[in-house]
C-alpha cells in the first residue's frame, strides 16, 4: 500500500506511539507485506525466527519488537505490538467501509451492465463492456478491467484470511489491499477472491475462472490461465501465463507455478513447481507417476 502522499519516520512512531532509530525525516512512502514490500516501504516482524528476512527484505522501515542493529539506509520502528500497530498504520491511511457507507463513487465505462442486485463498494472501477451478473459482491478499492464477465453470486475484496492467535482467540491483520480483474476474464459463479492485506490479488488477462474457486489474498495469477471448478489457491501465490488447474486443486500459501503448467485433478501443490504436468497428493511428475504406477501392478 503506498501513502497518498510520503510521510516522514517521526510521523508514523508518533502515529503508534513508537521508539525509532533513524533520521525523524526519514521518508516513508507506505506499508507492505514481507513478500510485497518494495523499497520506501514498512514491514513488520514479531519473531526473531523472521528477523534477518525482514531487515534485509527490500523494505527501508522495519517494524519491529526489539531494538536490533539497523542496516545501513535503513529505519526501525520499535513496537511492543508490531501486528497491532502494522493495522493501526494501514487502517490510518486507508478507511474501511465494509459496506456501511454509500459513497456512489464507481467509475464504469461505456457499455458495461450491472444487475440490479449486485452490491458495489467504494472506490470501485470497472471498465467497458463488462458484465455483472446477479448478487455479485465488489468490494472497495477493486478494479475491474474490460470485457470482464462475472457471474452470479460471486465475490471479489472479501478479507484475507490472515489471523494471530492472541489471549487466546484470533486477531485479524486488517485487509487494505485490493482485487484486479484484468481485461478479457471471466469469473464463474459463487467464487470468492480475497482483496490483498497491503497489495493487489490479480488475476490477469484473458484468464477463465469456472464456479466455486478460492482465491486468497495477494495471489497473482497470469495471463490466460484456465481454473476448473473447486480449485483453492491460499494467500501469496504467484501462478505463471498459461497455467491449467483442474478440479479440486489446492494450492498451498506462498508457492510459485511456472507458466505453462498443467495440475491434474485433485492435485495438492506444496512446493514451486517448474513447467510441467502434475497430479497426486504431493504434485508428482506425472509421467513419474504413470511409471510408479505400472510398477505397482506388476508386483507378484
């Protein structure tokens, strides 16, 4: 998520009430996740199993629980709290409406028909010559391209799923990111796609989604992509250009499929996969896996 306009070190400690190290005009342009988050930008860590990942991401402002060495060109933010403060930050700069106000701010372009009884959030832009079907959710801040079909019942900028356990129950990490619907998609119905924590969930252009398929948040799939009934993707996840999943593919968080690839059925991906043809619980090789197989029925 990048600040309207930059910010300086001092503004945002004052803002949650934080130690720094760093000059107090040290510029901040805005907030991110650690596998987002680009120079000029905060990240936050609560671990020191995380600590070395994120003072050498390419953030410049660490949000942290603990006084370390600072690198070189770069800024801390010293919390008790870095995930209650990370929100505090984000939902400072971005308001979350969730529904409960009417801005009647859609940009929509020529030619584009929206059912009655689809539901449009704030800072909403949808292209030309889209169609929204029946009961379709959008949520704030999503961009929607041209020639976009969405069929009924689906959502698009529900919250990540992205939770701590804290006093025993779950905390949220607010989601201020968004949803990108890239031109020449079509979205079946009853899927849901999580707007991004502090970024963007994309899916781009010319893809095809069937009905029933999670997204989650700050996934990006590629151009032309082919997404068959009941397939999970979590958060994270970055699928190439040409990619085919078929039915009831899961996907597990943060993981990377190279353009080209085909995932059969049933498949569950929990490593980056190079291109290929993949099926079975763990994304086999599937010629591997044809070769097992005549193996295992030749055994006497």
């Amino acid at each position: 998520m990048r600040f309207h306009s930059p910010q300086k070190l001092k503004t945002i400690a004052d803002l949650i009430g934080s130690r720094f190290v760093g000059p107090e005009d040290f510029e901040v342009l805005g907030s991110n996740e650690i596998h987002m988050v680009k120079p000029g930008e905060i990240v936050f860590v609560n671990h020191p199993k995380y600590y070395d990942k994120a003072l050498n991401s390419a953030a410049t402002i660490i949000l942290i629980d603990k006084e370390v060495d600072c690198p070189e060109g770069k800024a801390l933010l010293i919390s008790d709290d870095p995930f209650r403060d990370f929100n505090k930050i984000n939902t400072h700069f971005t308001r979350i409406y969730n529904f409960t106000e009417e801005l009647h701010d859609a940009e929509i372009g020529e030619g584009t028909k929206i059912h009655s009884s689809a539901v449009i959030g704030n800072n909403v832009k949808i292209g030309k010559n889209t169609l929204i079907f029946p009961h379709v959710v959008i949520g704030d801040r999503t961009v929607i391209g041209d020639n976009v079909i969405i069929q009924s019942n689906t959502v698009l900028g529900g919250d990540a799923f992205y939770y701590r356990k804290l006093d025993g129950n779950f905390d949220r990490l607010i989601s201020v990111g968004n949803v990108v619907i890239e031109n020449n998609v079509e979205i079946g119905n009853g899927c849901t796609i999580d707007r991004g924590v502090t970024d963007s969930t994309v899916v781009g252009e010319g893809s095809v989604l069937d009905n029933q398929i999670q997204i989650g948040h700050d996934t990006i799939i590629g151009k032309k992509c082919l997404i068959a009934s009941q397939v999970g993707i979590a958060g994270c996840c970055v699928i190439g250009d040409g990619v085919t999943l078929w039915g009831q593919v899961g996907i597990a968080s943060g993981n990377k499929i190279e353009s080209g690839s085909v995932i059969l059925g049933k498949t569950g991906v929990n490593r980056d996969l190079e291109k290929g043809t993949y099926i079975g619980m763990f994304a086999e090789d599937f010629k591997t896996y044809l070769k097992k197989e005549v193996k295992l029925r030749n055994l006497k």
